[in-house]
C-alpha cells in the first residue's frame, strides 16, 4: 500500500525560519532596538504561520476522518441494498427460469405422449391385417366384386333377351304353318265341295262317294278352324314374347344404368376414402415429425436456459466480492487512525481474489479485459 502522511516534521519549518530569520537580523543589526524588534516580529511571524498551518493540518485530520467515516458507511449502508437488490434479481431469475423449465418440461411430456399416440395411429392405419390401408384394399376388392356380379347379371339378362328374341324365328315359322294348314284346308274344302257335286251328278251310284265328300269336308272345316286357331294362339304367343322382351330389354337398360351408376358411386366412394386414408396417414406423419421436431426444439432451449446457473454463480461471486468492501474501508479508516497516513488499497488484491473463484473461460476473457465471442459455450455444462 502506497501512504500518504499528512502529520510530519514540517510542522515546526515556520517556527524554525522565523527563529533563523530573527537571528539573522540580531547578528546583522548589532542587537539594536531595530534589530530587535524586527527579529521579534519575524519570530512571531513565524510562530503565528505553524499555528495557521497546524490548524490547516488539523481541518485536514478532520476532513480525512470524515471522509473515510462516511465511506465506510457507504459501505456499511449501500453495499447490502446492493447485495440485496441483487439478490432478489438472482432469486427471482432463478425462480422464474425454473418454473419456465418445468413448463417446457410438462411440454415435452406432452409432445411425447402425442409423438406415441401418433406412433400407435400410424401403426393401426399401415397395419396390414387390421389397419386401415387393409380394411380399404378388402373393402375395395369386395365392393369389386359385388359391381363384377352386376356387371354378370346384366351380361346374364342380355344373352337371356337374345334368346327370347331367337323365339321371334320360330313363331314366324309357327305362323306360316298355321298359314299353310289354313290354305289346305281351304283347298280341301273346294275339293270336297266340287266332290259332292261329282256324285250328286252320278245320281245313285254317287252316293257312297258324297258321305266320303261330305267327312272330308267337314275334316277340311275342322283343319281350317284348327288352323285359325293356331293362328290365333301363335299371335297370342308373338305379342306376348313381344311384350317379354320389351319388359326385359328395359330392365336390362335400367339396370345396367344402375350397375354403371353403382359402380362409379362406388369408385367415387373408394377415391374419397382413399383420400381421407392418405390424408390421415400424412397427417399422422407430419403430426409425429412435427412433435419431434418441436420436442427437440424445446430439449435445446432447455439447455439454452441452463444460462441461468452461471449467471447466478457469476452473481454470486459479484456479491462476495462487493462484500469484501466495507472491510476494506473499515481497514483504511483504521490504519488512517493508527498511524495518520492514507493507505491506498491496491486493486490487484481485490481481483487476484476474485480470478480465483472463477470456474469459466468466460469470466477470464471478461477479467483480461476481452470482448466474448457471440454464442461462445463456456467450458462447464450445469446439468
């Protein structure tokens, strides 16, 4: 420590150059009135000047004291609200991290839950007996199956509808028939007339001739009303076989509009599922890499916050060394007391002390004076 005294022997020189001075003039003068009052005053000069300068000194004695009294109550006074105040920022830094990290906590928590509810989603919709990928590929392949059986009744009724109109040949054919045995009985039937009229010509000889005449007449009569009434019963059969393909062609067209009809309501069906299954299945993906992502993001800002142990060992240490300065001032107040001189309290002290309690690089780039580095990582993790 570096003193300055401030009580020391040029308290008497004022004294001691009046007393010379007087004595000068006492040698010079020959002890003459002159010389005597002359050397009277300068040795009064002199005693009056170390009386101003003792009182000077005593003033200044005063004004140290008071001073160093009033930093070591600075000291005493303001260093604790210091201390206090941050403290109170440490605590309250350290209460609200802690709890923000409990929060990111139960996030993380959360999103882990979420990422292996998605897992299990993911898994039941790709499962390929029970998910629902399987349940739209059997869907879809019996749905096919039920469109191809109205696809085979259609095809059904169609070739059924061809061979009922085949049938339209053969009552033509019945048609003529009936058309011919009606011609022949016509012709039968002038053939036993102008057989009658032969035998009534041949008079008694003919009469055995016109009984024949007369059965084959009335066979004729009957063939020609049989043949009327296969005519009859031939157009009866037409009309109906008619109105039979008519009645089938229409429900062929009918449901074969319905099949064509089902089958693109169901293709539309099996699209728009399909789409919702593929939009499940991205949204299921995204969902779990999103909550991964996200929970990887919070894990990384949990350990960003980490900041806050060394910040409050960095505060920590601030306090202990602000700590240090009340007794520092009580010392020099002290030593100013014991001995009269000031004390200056060299520095290199306080911060060898302080180099001392560091645990991070960081502290000992900012103690040489250098300028830290943006998103330095300090050489200890606090877990």
């Amino acid at each position: 420590m570096t003193r300055f005294n401030l009580a020391g022997k040029h308290k008497v020189y004022p004294v001691a150059l009046g007393l010379t001075a007087a004595l000068a003039l006492l040698a010079v003068g020959h002890a003459s009135v002159l010389a005597v009052v002359l050397a009277l005053v300068m040795l009064a000069a002199g005693v009056s000047l170390a009386l101003q300068n003792r009182k000077r000194e005593a003033a200044l004695h005063r004004a140290v004291e008071q001073y160093l009294a009033s930093q070591v109550t600075l000291g005493a006074q303001v260093v604790p609200v210091w201390n206090g105040h941050i403290e109170a920022s440490r605590e309250q830094m350290e209460t609200a991290i802690n709890s923000l990290s409990e929060r990111f906590g139960d996030i993380v928590d959360k999103l882990d839950a979420a990422v292996h509810t998605a897992g299990i989603e993911t898994e039941i919709i790709d499962d390929e007996q029970r998910g629902l990928v399987a349940v739209f590929a059997r869907s879809e392949q019996e749905l096919g199956a039920i469109v191809a059986a109205q696809s085979h009744a259609v095809s059904s009724m169609q070739e059924m509808l061809e061979k009922v109109r085949g049938m339209e040949s053969f009552i033509a054919e019945l048609d003529a028939m009936a058309a011919e045995v009606a011609h022949i009985a016509h012709q039968s039937n002038m053939l036993s007339l102008n057989a009658a009229i032969e035998a009534a010509r041949a008079g008694e000889f003919g009469r055995g001739f016109t009984v024949v005449a007369k059965e084959f007449r009335t066979l004729s009569t009957r063939s020609g009303d049989t043949g009327r009434h296969i005519a009859q019963k031939v157009a009866v059969i037409s009309r109906t076989i008619a109105e039979t393909c008519h009645v089938v062609e229409d429900s062929v067209t009918q449901r074969g509009i319905r099949a064509q009809n089902t089958e693109a309501t169901i293709g539309r069906v099996l699209a728009d599922f399909k789409g919702i299954t593929d939009a499940l299945q991205r949204s299921s993906e995204l969902l779990r890499s999103e909550s991964v992502g996200i929970t990887s993001e919070i894990n990384q800002a949990l350990v960003q916050m980490q900041f806050q142990d060394r910040v409050s060992q960095i505060m920590s240490q601030v306090i202990k060394n602000i700590e240090r300065l009340p007794a520092i001032l009580k010392e020099q107040q002290q030593a100013y007391l014991d001995t009269g001189a000031l004390q200056a309290h060299n520095p290199k002290d306080l911060l060898d002390d302080m180099k001392k309690t560091y645990v991070m690089a960081d502290q000992h780039v900012i103690h040489e004076g250098g300028k830290l580095e943006q998103g330095s990582a300090t050489d200890i993790s606090f877990f």
